[in-house]
C-alpha cells in the first residue's frame, strides 16, 4: 500500500522527522556546531516550510537581525499552533520586548513561566 501525505500516519511520521531536526539543530548549536544546526534547520524548512518549529526557528533568526515585525508574524502563528512550547513564548517576548509592547510582552512571559515557572530566561525579564 503507497502511503499519501493525506495520510494520517505519514503526518504523524513528518511531525516527528521535523522535530527531530530541529532539536537535532539545537543540540549542534549548543555544542557550537552552527554550520551543522543551520544545515538541519534549512533541511527542516525544505520538507515542512510552514511547520510551527519551523516558523520558530525563522523568527528566530528574524530577532537576531532586529526584523521584530516579522518575527512577531511569525510567532503569532507558532504560540497558536504550539501553546505548550516554552521556547516559542519566549521568542514571541523577545519579539515583543523589540516592538516596545511591554503590556503584551510581560503577558508571553507569563505564559512561559505557567508552562516552566522556574525559566531563568522569562524570570529575568519578569
């Protein structure tokens, strides 16, 4: 039996694949292999461009040029479709913090921290 990405399971399988990549991604860079982890972030983008770890990811390195707007786009989407991701809040906090909404900002903090209430990062910013 050929399997179709309408598949139930074949998304179930997609899902797992891209989240492996991207906390594959992360593992590189924390052990300072960048080229690596941005290597598996382009792999994850290529086979699930609009996957909210994804998305993420892209805000992510949208923050790190400064380009809050975009990344606040983006992250909209991701905390929509991954509330219970920590990670995900606190980008959006970041992106927040850069658009000087300091109102909305300390509410994704907020959310952080009911998620993982001892997050070093969200603490600081509280």
């Amino acid at each position: 039996m050929i399997r179709s990405e309408g598949d139930p399971k074949v998304a179930v399988e997609n899902d797992a694949r891209i989240r492996q990549l991207v906390e594959l991604a992360a593992q590189d860079l924390a052990g300072g292999r960048a080229q690596e982890a941005t290597l598996k972030i382009r792999q994850a983008a290529s086979e699930a461009p609009n996957h909210p770890l994804v998305l993420n990811e892209v805000a992510r390195q949208r923050l790190q040029v400064g380009d809050w707007a975009a990344a606040h786009d983006l992250l909209q989407q991701v905390v929509k479709a991954e509330p219970s991701n920590p990670s995900c809040w606190l980008n959006l906090a970041a992106a927040l913090r850069g658009l000087n909404k300091p109102d909305e900002e300390m509410a994704a903090l907020n959310e952080v921290l009911s998620l993982q209430p001892r997050n070093l990062q969200a603490l600081f910013h509280v």
